[in-house]
C-alpha cells in the first residue's frame, strides 16, 4: 500500500518534469515537402520518482494531431546515433508515451520522438526529462485545466488537505475578526487522518475528507477571497459559516471557485467508459484513500487531463435532488465495489452528511 511510506513532498522524493526541445524538428528529405512538418509532445504533470505516479504503464506524455500530411499517423522512439538517447526507459502505446522502467533516482534522460504520416512522411523531436533534487517544492496540486468548447475550469485533482488546511487556517484565523469563516468540520487527511490535524508529510497530497457540501461551500468562498477573486456564493450576503446549514444559496455569476455542476463534471470526466484500471476502489485500495495523481488521467487532448475522476473519493457537486433536500456526489470511491465505479455514477446525501469517502473537485468559470 502506497499510503504514507514515501518521502516526497508536492515536494515528493523526486519531480520529473517534462521539457520539449524546440526547433529541432528534421523533415523527410526531398527538395519540396508536402507532408508532416510537425508535431507537439505534451508532459504530464505530477510524475514523482519511487512512487506509482512513475511505475511501469504511467504515462510520461501525449502527442497531439501532428501539423500536415495525412492520417493516420505512427508515432515511435527513434534512436539518435551521434546524441545518444534514454529510449529504453519507455514506449509509444498509441499517442501515449508510456513508462517502460521504472524512474528511481535524479537525474536527465533524453528521448527521440518521431511521428509518420499516413505518405510514409516523418518529422523527429527531441524531449529531455529530468528527474528532480527530493527537496524540490511543487505546487499544492492546485492546477485548473479549461475544458474544450466549455467555459469553465475544473480541477485537474481533487482537492488535497495540504491545500484544504492552508486555506482552512487562514479562514478560521481570529486576526480576521468579523469577516472570518467558521466550518461545521475542519476536514480530515484522507481516510485515515485525525480531523483538524497539522498536515502530516506524506499524508497531506491525499483528497481532503470528512467534509459536508456546506463545508466545501463555505471553503471554496475563502479561497476565492484568500486568493483575491470573487467568492460564488451568497445567501444575504458571502457565505462564511458552514455551521448555519440552512437558507436559500445562490451561486452569483462571479469568478471565485466553486463546486462543479454535474453537467461540467460529466463533461470534464469525458468518455462514458468505466475506466477500472486508473480507479482506487475497493478491489485495489487496500481500504484506504491514496495520493492525488497516482493513477494514470482520463481526458484525450493534453490540456484536458484530470486525475482520480473514477475513484479515490467520491465528489460533492454543486446540483440538489430533485426533492431539493439532498445534493449530488459524482464518481466512485476507495471504499466502492466496481459496479459503483462508473462514468455515470450519482448519488445524493444531505448536504450536513460527511464521510471518509467525500471530497471535492474545485471548479471555476474559464478565461
């Protein structure tokens, strides 16, 4: 079981990150080229050494649709005899570059991509990842992605309680006086943390849980204000207390974070497959919450990828039930058999209810 064994900091034992060569594309030769004349090769975010996130099958990158000739195109590692190459560590699947060896120390490894068009034209690339000090510090896996032909952010994790605390504390702080946030619940450290406890080193990049939706609301007005954008929801005035769960809440048209509605989750989750293989649930999770991002994304196009949308824990959203009392929860969780781990999977809960398998997702409106 991954759950706090590894040192890493969002901050992790190692980062890798991914960086792409520009201006080094080479042509099939002939005097006029008509066909492929490029390509892009997208990293992923959150690959972090001696964790699962670089095991065998993670992938380290996407290529998208190449610029030219024509369809279909075979995208490979090609070796570069003068400049040398670390092609062994992984392989293509599809438009996937995928781990082939497992990253376990620090250090640059440079690849050779190369994509053909459907005339036989080709166009290489070369792409250096690097395998970061274990001190290095990342962000709090707080990266918003736009989704295509929507005009709304989603979170590309769930919210972690690192994130969750560091916004908790500043809400709650008495130097706030009459504007500060009170919350029914302080929120735990995944499924096995004590509630209102100091983020603990590894245990900090697990979702938040142990929150109701008033909670996630109340939260997500704070770190809208924290962070100087507009808090989203009102009921006479900004809602800063989680503790009075009751009244008419309205979500203004504002920029601040929100809950997602269950029309953007849908959308943002992409293919109506259930997707068991990237999920945390009950056959696999060894009865515990995991890491954000361990798991391989969903999502086809590179700035579209999301992670943990088919398990680790289930996701308040913003929609009531029908009946208007209860609120919708989106996705399975490491507590879920496979048959409640699906594409469309919806239940409702009184929005005061709270569980070690309940997190959210951030939402916001798009640029």
């Amino acid at each position: 079981m991954l759950k706090k064994r590894f040192v890493y900091g969002c901050a992790l034992p190692f980062m890798v990150m991914v960086l792409v060569c520009t201006g080094c594309d080479h042509g099939s030769s002939g005097t006029e080229f008509t066909g492929i004349t490029g390509f892009s090769f997208t990293p992923i975010s959150g690959l972090k050494a001696g964790t699962d996130s670089v095991k065998v099958g993670h992938i380290a990158g996407r290529f998208s649709v190449p610029v030219g000739g024509s369809a279909p195109y075979i995208y490979e590692l090609v070796a570069d005899s003068v400049d040398g190459h670390d092609n062994d560590q992984f392989e293509v699947v599809g438009t996937d570059l995928k781990i082939k060896s497992e990253l376990t120390a620090p250090g640059t490894l440079k690849v050779f991509l190369k994509a053909t068009d459907n005339d036989g034209n080709s166009v290489t690339k070369a792409a250096t990842i690097t395998v970061a000090d274990a001190q290095a510090e990342d962000p709090l896996y707080r990266d918003m992605q736009t989704i295509t032909e929507r005009d709304f952010k989603i979170g590309q994790y769930e919210v972690t309680y690192e994130l969750w605390y560091e916004v908790y504390q500043w809400a709650i702080s008495a130097a706030r006086g009459n504007e500060k946030y009170r919350f029914a619940n302080a929120g735990s450290e995944g499924s096995d943390g004590v509630t209102a406890n100091a983020p603990t080193k590894m245990g900090k990049y697990e979702p938040v849980t142990y929150i109701s939706w008033w909670d996630a609301v109340v939260w997500c007005n704070a770190y809208s204000e924290m962070t100087g954008k507009e808090p989203v929801y009102t009921s006479n005035g900004t809602i800063r207390d989680s503790t009075q769960s009751t009244g008419t809440v309205t979500a203004a048209d504002k920029n601040g974070y929100c809950l997602p509605r269950k029309e953007q989750w849908a959308k943002a989750r992409g293919s109506d497959e259930t997707d068991l293989e990237n999920a945390w649930y009950a056959a696999n999770a060894e009865g515990t919450t995991h890491i954000v991002g361990l798991k391989n994304p969903t999502g086809t196009e590179p700035d579209e990828l999301l992670y943990d949308m088919s398990g680790n824990v289930s996701e308040w959203c913003w929609d009531p039930s029908n009946s208007g009392i209860s609120r919708t929860v989106c996705g399975g969780s490491w507590s879920d058999v496979a048959d409640n781990v699906t594409a469309n999977s919806q239940r409702f809960f009184s929005p005061t209810f709270k569980d070690i398998n309940i997190g959210f997702r951030l939402c916001s409106k798009g640029e």
